[in-house]
C-alpha cells in the first residue's frame, strides 16, 4: 500500500485536518479537504534544505506562505524521512536574528 494514496482515515496518525481553526487553512490551497494541519508548525522551518518553497525576508526570516508541503499529502513522509536523516547525520540549522526593534 502506497502512504501518499491512503485515505486520511485509514492512516490518521499522518493526517489530521482542523477545520475548527480559525485560521484554516494558513495556506492557499484549491483542496482545502487534503489539508493536513498535522504540522501546523512546520518541524523543518530551521533547516536551509527543508525542501519547501520559501523566501527569505529582509528580516532574514523565512516567509513559508507560499510552501503546502508539510500540509500536502506527501508531507508526513517528507517530513520524517527529512528528521531521520538529521537523527542520523546531525544537519545544519539555521537560527536567524530578527533584525530590527
């Protein structure tokens, strides 16, 4: 059985949807009944190489807006095979100051 094609509630510890929030969904999206809320904060914000689609703000904070991939239906395998691959060989995170106030 394919992860990425299992029904959400066959597999609910991968998806997990809250449509009670009240900011659902964070992001645009055209399926907002595919959106896992799962990682409502994404886990692989500090890494440079998370493999989402962001840009870096002036800031020098990431702006995520424009990434689904935590909430997209591969996320949950994305997102894991990601962190055990750091669990394995330590990764280089990325703390930015806030620059500014």
């Amino acid at each position: 059985m394919d992860p990425k094609k299992t029904a959400p509630t066959a597999a609910s510890y991968r998806f997990y949807s809250n449509t009670a929030c009240e900011y659902f969904p964070c992001h645009k999206t055209a399926h907002p009944e595919r959106f896992n809320c799962l990682f409502c904060f994404c886990p692989l914000y500090f890494m440079d190489d998370c493999g989402g689609k962001y840009v870096l703000m002036e800031n020098g904070q990431k702006d995520c807006k424009g990434c689904q991939l935590p909430h997209s239906p591969g996320g949950y395998d994305h997102v894991l095979a990601k962190l055990r691959r750091c669990f394995r060989q330590p990764c280089r995170l990325v703390f930015r100051q806030v620059s500014g106030k």
